[in-house]
C-alpha cells in the first residue's frame, strides 16, 4: 500500500503489529535517524519500549552516498562483497573503525549514561525507513540477533524490491508497507520521509521537549 507520511506509516505498521506481538515482551528497536521518529511513534501507538539500535553505514570511496555495507559499534561489518572486494583493505578497515567510533558516540548521545534495554529474552521489532541496500537493515538485525533477542521482527514502510526478497528468502519475519524498485528509491522514494535531525531523535526519545506545534504522530 503507498506511504502518505511518517504518520500515517506508523498507523498502517502498527496496525500490522498488534496482531503478530504481545505487548509485555516486546521492544521497539529503531535506526537512527529516521527510524526512531517512525519507531516512536509504532512504539506509542503499541504501548512497547523504545529503544535505538545504532548502525553507521559505510559509503563508497567514490561516492560516499552509496552504501556498500554498515557496522555496529562492536559487531562485524556487514558488506557488499562484490563493491568491498574492488576497495583496497586498508581504507576499508580504516572506515570500519571510523564508523565503529561514529556509532559509539551518537549511541552516548541518544543514551546519556543510560544502560540500553537488552533484546535478550523478547520480541524486538526492529524499525528502519526507505532501505535501499539492506546493510545497515542487515547489521542491525545481526546485533538483535547476537543480543540474543527471542523473535526478531522486521518492519519497515519502504524497501527495495531485492531487500525483500533477500529477507524473505532467508526467512525473515517482515513487515512493510511497499516494495519499490532500488533505483526509484533512491532518486525520490523516499520523499514522504524527511531527513531527521539529532534533535528529532532526542525529541522521540523524550529527552527534549516536543518541537512548538508538533502534533503526535
């Protein structure tokens, strides 16, 4: 079904969620930036925490706006092996552990000090928006995974066509509202989603106060 906005997101996959979760062991945990706004409001709309899950994605050298893989800040890299094997090893270890540090710091800024909520033993429904290549979807997953969450649900408005595919032929429990070819979503599809600041993140998260005039979502 077409996206409209964030909102009316939230409500379409929440509504889908009510149905496959119970609510006293289940987590929602979202990618910054854009996937915690959107996981905010899943997560208030199902009465579930939220927490983050941060992914930092490492772009092409040539064109850093192409992912060819992500890491978390203590897991292995997830990559693009046919992209990583043309990209001379040194810079590509040097970008791991730059991006490795980047996840460090902005999971100390969204956490303040506070202990992350663990996904061992519960449900984690994990929220990203407009997935294009899947890595950082698939680093993400791998952290709930090593984590030792008890279900893992995948939900997510927009994805690429081969994304789905990939995790559907891998038996991934996913949730999404609309498969779009990869090319297309990445040259607009994203639109209904608006980049996110840190101040949104910390605004879903309530450690900021609600922007003036926002609306819930």
């Amino acid at each position: 079904m077409p996206v409209q906005d964030r909102e009316a997101a939230a409500r379409q996959l929440a509504a889908i969620l009510r149905e496959r979760i119970r609510a006293n062991d289940a987590v929602v945990y979202a990618v910054p930036r854009g996937g915690v706004v959107l996981g905010a409001a899943i997560a208030g709309r199902l009465g579930v925490p939220l927490e983050v899950v941060v992914v930092r994605a490492i772009g092409h050298p040539y064109n850093p706006a192409y992912t060819i893989g992500a890491v978390t800040e203590k897991g292995e890299p997830v990559l693009n092996r046919l992209e990583a094997a043309r990209i001379q090893l040194d810079w590509l270890s040097r970008r791991v552990n730059a991006a490795r540090r980047e996840a460090r710091q902005m999971r100390e800024l969204y956490t303040r000090g506070r202990e992350p909520l663990a996904a061992h033993g519960r449900t984690a429904v994990l929220v990203d928006e407009g997935v294009v290549t899947g890595c950082t979807l698939e680093a993400a997953m791998r952290e709930l995974c090593e984590q030792g969450a008890r279900r893992l649900i995948v939900a997510v408005p927009q994805l690429a066509v081969e994304v789905a595919m990939r995790l559907r032929g891998a038996a991934v429990d996913l949730v999404t509202l609309e498969e779009i070819a990869s090319r297309r979503l990445s040259e607009g599809g994203r639109r209904h989603f608006p980049p996110a600041t840190d101040e949104d993140v910390l605004r879903a998260l309530g450690m900021l106060p609600p922007a003036p005039g926002a609306g819930s979502a």
